[in-house]
C-alpha cells in the first residue's frame, strides 16, 4: 500500500474505532491532517478551530495563513510538508484539548508520523510539545531542535498566540527560518542516533 492511501487508513480508523465520541458529535467532520505523505518536516498544532472544522482541513483560518507565508518564506508550501493536530475534532468553543482526548488520539497521531517518517517534527504550540516533551517550557525551549529517541524534534510558539503580538511573531518568525538550516544539519549528521542538540 503506498503512504497516501496507509494515511487515508489511518482517518477512516479514527471514524470506525469511534475516537472521542462526545467531540464527534459536537463537530462538524474530522480533521485529519493534510500534505506530502513523503514530507521531510511534519507540522502538529493543537486541535481544529472552526475554520478547520468547516474545511476538514488543518490550519486554514488566521493562523493558517500565517503558517502559509512562513512556509513561503523557507521556499515551501503546503503540499511539501505535512500538517495534523494532536486532537482532530473541533473541541466546544475552541476549548484546550483535554489530557483524555490528546490520549485517545495518540495512537493515530503516532501511526501518521510512523507512516510519513518525518526528518523533522516540528509543534505549533505548547500543547503538542507537551505530548512529546513535557519536560520543556515552550518559553525556553521555542526555536531549538532536539533529537529524542532517534526523532529531530523543534518546538515553536503557535501561530495564533503569535499573530497579534509583535515580540513574539518575530522570534516565531526567526525560529521557523531556521528549519532549513536544521534539516542541512540532519542531512549533513554522521551518526544519526547520536543524541544531539542544534542550537
Ligand atoms: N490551531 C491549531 O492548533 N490547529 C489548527 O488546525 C488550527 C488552528
């Protein structure tokens, strides 16, 4: 089976296996994620908002047009990388996702990064750093990649909390330039399982 129709598998299981039924029905679809199933950099957010619910798509409101034109300013687009979100139904008035729910869509998430084998993940938010990383502090951590477990890891601030405030947009802005200098690193790396920090 090829990447696109195992990633196609992976969103029908999350409908048939019946993942977070209270979520489910209180959105309109599922959001599964959406790109390159052979990108080298995979994007995890947060969850759906409401611009996302009604498109079944992630990242396609404000924040989404952000992430667009950083991804431009690196010389890439949407359908070269990989976006999802760690929960993929729209929580109730954009309310955080619970521990429950980013625990019953682990599995899922964690399938679609084994299928697409990503160089580099990189969360959009605390929220998804915290999955993978709870021992970080988006604060401190925003910018640098890390490798753990033999995956390159690179937090950032999410885009929404970025958008408005000045500060933080460019340092959000200064982080994401640095993927392509981060993923040379990885390309140019001798030993691959060497745990390693890019600062
Ligand atoms: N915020 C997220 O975290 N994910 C989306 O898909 C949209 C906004």
């Amino acid at each position: 089976m090829d990447k696109t129709a195992a990633l196609r598998q992976v969103a029908e299981r999350i409908a048939t296996d019946g993942v977070c039924p209270q979520l489910r029905v209180g959105a309109t679809q599922l959001v599964p994620g959406e790109g390159g199933s052979d990108a080298a950099v995979m994007f995890i957010g947060e969850a759906p908002g409401a611009h996302e619910d009604k498109q079944g798509k992630p990242f396609v409101g404000a924040a989404g047009k952000f992430l667009n034109e950083m991804l431009a300013g690196i010389g890439l687009d949407r359908q070269n990388v990989y976006i999802t979100n760690i929960v993929k139904y729209r929580p109730p008035a954009n309310r955080d996702p619970l521990p429950e729910e980013i625990k019953a869509f682990m599995p899922y998430l964690q399938q679609q990064i084994n299928i697409i084998k990503p160089k580099l993940i990189v969360f959009l938010g605390r929220h998804a750093m915290n999955v993978f990383l709870p021992e970080l502090k988006i604060s401190q951590a925003h910018g640098r990649a890390l490798r753990k477990n033999g995956q390159v890891y690179l937090p950032l601030f999410h885009p929404a909390a970025a958008l408005y405030n000045g500060g933080m947009r460019q340092t959000l802005i200064d982080d994401f330039n640095r993927i392509p200098l981060i993923l040379q690193k990885i390309a140019d790396e001798p030993n691959p399982e060497q745990k390693q920090l890019f600062k």
